[in-house]
C-alpha cells in the first residue's frame, strides 16, 4: 500500500500553437516525440500515482493515445483558453487541473515540461526521495554554474554575482544554482495559497549542465541531435 504522503500527481502541459518552432512538443528525440519520451520518462520513475497531460488540443490527444492504449494512469485535461496563450502563465494551467480534476487525497504535484529532453527517469526517483526526505514545500531542477552575470542598465554595466574590482579566483568562486525549467515538485495546499510553483522551505535537485537546456528556439533543435549521437 502506498503511503499518503507518497501520493505523486503528475502534470505536463502541452501547448499546440508554439510560435518558434512549429508543433515543438511533437519534435522527434530518436523514436519519439518530446511528449511521448517525457511521459515515457516518468512512467519509468514510478513515482506517479496519475499523469495528467494538459493540452489546448484534441490531435494532441489522439495521437498521445496511439502511444498508450492500455495505460490507465495517463488522464487528459482540455486547457481553457485563458491558459493556452502564448504569454499564459503555467501557474494558470496547474490552477485550472487543481480545481477541475480530482486530487483529493494527493498531496504533493510534480510538474514535468517535455521541453527538457535530457531528463531522465533516475533524475525524477532521486529528486522525489529528496522532496520527501527534507519535507520541502516546493524545489525546482537546476545546474550548478560559476559563471559571471552583468546586467546592462542606463547607468552602465553592474556586475551581479562578483565584485569585478577583486575578481575571485574561478575555482574558489562560490557555485550559483540556475533553474533549468525540467521540473517542480510543489505540495498542492501551498500552491493553493501562493499561486506559484515555489514557495516557502524551497529546496533543488542538482542535474548536470549538459543535461540542462530546453527545446524552445530552432537553434535548440541541434541539441537534440547530440542527445541523438
């Protein structure tokens, strides 16, 4: 018997009108579509009680199905409009599923964008453990960088993570952590109150840099082809 806090419902919102890349989420990552293969990824984690695939379409629907006719945990939720803009937020979509789906005994949500191919299923079993383990309310996927940021303003340039007057040395430079969009596990009642993926006791899942990139312009479609090679 699976125990409640380990209850796991998974979101993957796939929106059909990308503006960059035609139909992205149908891209092929060798045998499969960018959909299939996330939704492969986490069926083969195990950690999911139900996947609900959130789509403003009904021909990503059909052709989702021809993939897993016999998989009784993938359920299909029809966007509203309001959440399929190309500026809607996901928070709008998560906040739509919460409200319209039934989770009421699942306390914890993972939110999977099929955008991030290099995921793996070993990425999700681990990140959950640590979810679980550390009682995080929220904790987002990242690569650790010791990069140095500028930003450009009116004024001139500002250095944002470094003092550019004492330049530290690159391997005493303390490592910062960027999102690198894979996935989000939130627990639903926060997410309730906050409106947001993250929130209060935040905590990270560290994946490698070259595992950390998104399918989002058509340059990133190289990309692919390494993961290929």
């Amino acid at each position: 018997m699976i125990k409640h806090n380990k209850l796991l419902n998974v979101i993957i919102p796939l929106r059909s009108k990308s503006k960059s890349i035609k139909n992205k989420n149908f891209l092929k990552v060798g045998k499969y579509p960018l959909a299939i293969k996330c939704i492969n990824t986490v069926l083969k984690s195990k950690i999911a009680t139900n996947i609900i695939v959130a789509t403003d379409s009904k021909e990503y629907v059909l052709k989702i199905k021809k993939y897993f006719t016999n998989e009784k945990r993938i359920e299909y939720f029809l966007r509203s409009k309001k959440s399929s803009l190309p500026n809607s937020k996901t928070e709008v979509v998560i906040g739509e599923v919460l409200k319209k789906l039934n989770f009421q005994n699942v306390k914890n949500i993972l939110l999977v964008q099929a955008t991030s191919p290099a995921l793996n299923h070993i990425d999700l079993k681990k990140s959950f453990n640590k979810f679980l383990k550390f009682n995080y309310d929220s904790l987002f996927s990242c690569y650790e960088s010791k990069v140095f940021f500028w930003k450009k303003t009116k004024k001139g340039l500002i250095p944002l993570n470094y003092n550019h007057k004492n330049r530290p040395m690159r391997q005493k430079f303390v490592k910062n952590l960027v999102e690198n969009g894979a996935f989000y596990y939130f627990k639903k009642k926060g997410f309730e109150k906050h409106k947001n993926r993250l929130f209060q006791n935040i905590g990270f899942y560290t994946m490698p840099e070259d595992r950390s990139f998104e399918i989002d312009e058509p340059n990133d479609i190289k990309k692919i082809k390494n993961i290929q090679k």
